[in-house]
C-alpha cells in the first residue's frame, strides 16, 4: 500500500484567524491538526497540543478571540510520497511531531497523521505484537475533587495533554484532556461573568487563578465521565481498531486484576510501527 492511499486532504484555516477561531474548528471538525494558508499557499501548521500548552501557560489578559495564531504557527514538515510507512513513523517519532505533509514548499496535496498509521497498523499487524510491548506505564493521575487550576497546572508541569481523575476510593472513573479544557473555554468564555472573574478578558488566567473559576471548578466538572480501556494483553492491532473506533489519543491500560497499569496512545503506536 503506497502511503499517498491513507493521506488526507489538509484542513485549512486563513493566517489572520484567532486562537478562539481554531479552537471552534478542532472542535466542530474533531480533527487535532489544522493548515495554516496565506495568500493560496499553505504557509504552517498548529496543532491541539500547541494550542493547549500555550493556551493555559501563557498569562496575558487577551482575550481568545484577540490572540492570532501566528503565536503558534509551526513549520510544515514535508515528505516526499515515496516514503513508506514505517519511515513515515521514524520521522514522527525523531521530529517529536503527529503529522506529516506530502506536496511542496507552500502546497500541501496530502497529509499523513498518527491516526492513519494506527489505521495501517490495525489493518496488517493481527496477532504480532501486544499492547504490553510499547505501551507507557507511567501515567498521571488526579482526583474528582481537585480545583481545575492543580489540574491544568499539573499538566503543563508534566507536559502532557490528558490527565486520569479518580475518585476518594481511588477508582477511575474518568479523564481530563485539552479538548475538554478547549470546551469550557469557548462555553464560560462568551459569558460576561462568572462568579465575578471577567472572563472574556481572562479566560486562560483563569484556569490557573486560585482565585476564579480555576479554583471553584472541580476535576468533575470538566472531565469526560468513563474511560476507554483495554487490557494489557490485548493483541497490537485489536487496540489499535479501539482507538479508531472510538476516536481518542489513548486508551487506559488495564492488568490482570483490572488495575490501571499505563496508558496505550497514538505515540506508542508510531513508536511500534517504528520499530517491528
């Protein structure tokens, strides 16, 4: 299979367009990835992560829809359509990156991400590998009751972009992503107020305001009740078809006794394609 077959047509958003703009576009398109054009050209690239982790640390009063996104526009990394898969993947996982872009400097015809290499994993790698090969058994945890503002900064202290929230008897019961946090942003950031924090104006400040809504907002407000699993044991290519199916980055990895034991994400997949 060439690797042009699973490329996709580039998502594209204008240059001049703001942070609250991209962020209703990941949102209503459940992409993580847009191209950024200027003047007919594709031009650069933002990414959910970018967004998130400069969203929530970086502490001016703007407002979302006053910040552009050539705050975070990143170069495009491009390949020619030759390469194959498992190259595609090296690429990725040396680069630290989630996409790459078949075409030129300035035209993007095509572009490969980690969700259409875990497809080509799930559909030609039954019964190598399993998940305990390559999944992280290190994973972050944090607890229902937990202000959102320990939350978002424990994320950014641990540079990750999802966080599992358990409950006082240490049961998990759900997760915490950047999407969920893009969410509230756009939801609490067209009110005026909200408990007296001006949040048109201080949205990202106050997810980190011992003060506002960053310390009355709880862990369960905001996350996403239930977690995807998938046992340890399970075959490479079977959690691969779960993390399509579903549509999320990771799944919660469970042992024998069904504690959690790690988490299994698109960047383990790539890792594996890397390396078999």
């Amino acid at each position: 299979m060439s690797i042009t077959e699973i490329a996709r047509k580039p998502i594209s958003i204008l240059k001049n367009s703001t942070i609250s703009d991209a962020i209703r576009m990941l949102l209503n398109t459940k992409i993580s990835r847009l191209i950024v054009m200027e003047n007919g050209k594709h031009v650069g690239i933002i990414t959910e992560k970018d967004i998130g982790f400069f969203l929530f640390s970086e502490t001016s009063i703007q407002g979302l829809d006053d910040i552009p996104i050539t705050k975070i526009i990143k170069p495009i990394e491009f390949v020619n359509e030759e390469i194959n898969h498992k190259d595609a993947a090296k690429i990725m996982v040396e680069k630290g990156i989630s996409s790459l872009a078949i075409g030129e400097e300035g035209e993007v015809k095509g572009i490969i991400t980690k969700s259409d290499l875990i497809k080509f994993v799930a559909e030609n790698f039954s019964n190598k590998k399993k998940v305990v090969d390559f999944m992280t058994h290190d994973y972050e945890f944090t607890h229902t009751a937990s202000p959102l503002y320990k939350v978002v900064r424990k994320m950014l202290e641990r540079k990750i972009s999802r966080i599992i929230v358990k409950n006082q008897n240490e049961e998990p019961v759900g997760i915490i992503s950047f999407r969920d946090l893009f969410r509230i942003s756009i939801e609490l950031g067209s009110e005026e107020d909200y408990s007296g924090f001006n949040l048109s104006q201080n949205i990202r400040r106050g997810f980190l305001s011992e003060e506002g809504f960053g310390n009355i907002s709880l862990a369960r407000d905001v996350m996403t009740k239930g977690l995807i699993t998938v046992k340890f044991n399970e075959d490479l290519a079977e959690a691969c078809g779960v993390l399509i199916e579903n549509n999320v980055s990771g799944l919660v990895v469970l042992d024998g006794n069904d504690g959690i034991s790690g988490i299994f994400s698109k960047t383990d997949v790539t890792r594996a394609l890397a390396s078999i």
